[in-house]
C-alpha cells in the first residue's frame, strides 16, 4: 500500500483532486462504506485527514471498524 506523500508524488493532479474533495466542507468528514457479514452495504461518517504524508480514517469501535478488521 502506498503512502499518501507516493500517491501525490506519481499523480499529483488526481492526489490535488482528491485532497480538495476530502476538506470540501472543510471538516474532514467523509463516509466510509463497507459490507456487512450478509453482504449489505454499511454507511457509516468518518472523519478522514491527510497528516505527514499519510492518509488516516478516524472512527471509534463499530461495527464498521469489525467490517473494515474483517
């Protein structure tokens, strides 16, 4: 898995793009979709951020974070 500081160095205009799309409200705040054990979709707000050249997902213990984990 590449860092967030290689995806910006091999394609910066899409890692501009897609920087301006995470802090368009200017919060950080994304959702997060994952799939449930019986294959549904699960949507759930996260808070997301762009820190020392690494992109990092912030949310608490859910059940989202066991489907991400699985």
């Amino acid at each position: 898995m590449a860092a967030w500081s290689e995806f910006e160095a091999g394609a910066p205009e899409l890692a501009a793009e897609g920087r301006r799309l995470l802090y368009a409200r200017g919060d950080g705040e994304a959702l997060l979709v994952t799939v449930r054990g019986d294959d549904l979709p699960r949507v759930h707000p996260v808070n997301v951020g762009v820190v020392d050249g690494g992109l990092y997902v912030f949310l608490l213990p859910s059940a989202k974070r066991t489907d991400l984990e699985r």
